[in-house]
C-alpha cells in the first residue's frame, strides 16, 4: 500500500510531504503550556549530595523566552550550585510528530549536552521526562525529572535519579516564582 505522500506511480508528492511538515510544525496546545513559563524568575534551590543528609539551599534567578516562533521555550538559569557559580542554559520542546516532551540542558559543571525526553501527567500541568547518562563518578545514571506548573506565577522542578543499584533519589528541586 503506497503512503499518502506517494502518488500512484510510487514517487513521492512533494505537495503532500510538505503537508505534512507544515501540519507538524504548527505550535499548538503543548506549545502554549511552555509559553506559560516565559518570563523573568526568580528560584529557590535544594540540593541533596547525600540522601539522608538536609539539602543544600540556594537562590538564583532564570530568563525564559519563546524562540523559533512559539515552538521552543529557551532558558538561561544563573545561580549557585555547592557554593560555586553556576549557570545553565535549557531549551524545552513539544515534539508534535513524536507526541513528546523534549528538553536539552547544559551547564557550568560539565561539558556534556543532557537529552530528556516523556509526557504530561492526565492534569496536562505535570511534564515527566527521563534522561541517561554515564556518571563519572556513579556509573551509568537514569534521570527523572518533573516539572509541575502550581499557577500561572510559580512552577517546581525536580531531578531524580537511579544508579545501577536501582534505588531513586531525590536530587534537586527548583521552586520558580515570577518576578513581579
């Protein structure tokens, strides 16, 4: 059976493909969730390095923006990690033809470019990706991360993650309050 981007003789309908493209690469509902998030932030950070230990805390502040005409939220976040400066950039996506949720996150602690990927929860305010990574330290590592939008001024990031002993833990967590 020939696809729908095929005409009768077989060759592709260029018509048609590009259709397609069009169609997929129209911003829609998933789009306008991550606009929500542009703006000016300021952010509360809890840092766990060992698990029964109290987080570390520190403030830092993120600039959001919509780029590449509404389809991707860029972020760059500055702060404190561990005591020492940290930045981050950050570029968050909806990918209309995978139905998927798609992050890239670098930072100032290493030179590795991190890929997540997952789905909204039913309330379609909670976005769960999962990313891996050989750890220099910890080996192999299955991050998990949750994005919750709590209202239209404040949403929480957490990271989680599982080394080859299969047990999760809570890493991080980001509360973003909108400057006002």
């Amino acid at each position: 059976m020939a696809s729908s981007t095929e005409n009768q003789g077989g060759k592709t309908d260029m018509q048609a493909m590009m259709d397609v493209y069009m169609k997929l690469g129209t911003p829609g509902g998933p789009h306008k969730l991550l606009a929500g998030m542009a703006g000016s932030w300021t952010t509360k950070i809890k840092s766990w390095c060992e698990p029964k230990k109290p987080p570390m805390e520190s403030i830092g502040t993120c600039e959001q923006k919509m780029v590449l005409g509404g389809r991707f939220l860029h972020q760059e976040f500055t702060g404190e990690m561990m005591g020492s400066p940290f930045t981050g950039i950050g570029v968050n996506g909806y990918d209309n033809h995978t139905k998927k949720y798609v992050s890239t996150w670098m930072d100032s602690m290493g030179t590795a470019i991190l890929f997540f990927e997952g789905t909204a929860g039913p309330d379609g305010k909670t976005i769960t990706q999962e990313s891996r990574y050989d750890d220099p330290v910890k080996g192999p590592m299955k991050w998990r991360s949750v994005t919750r939008i709590v209202d239209d001024n404040t949403h929480v990031f957490e990271m989680y993650a599982t080394d080859k002993s299969g047990k999760e833990e809570k890493m991080m967590e980001i509360t973003y309050t909108r400057k006002r």
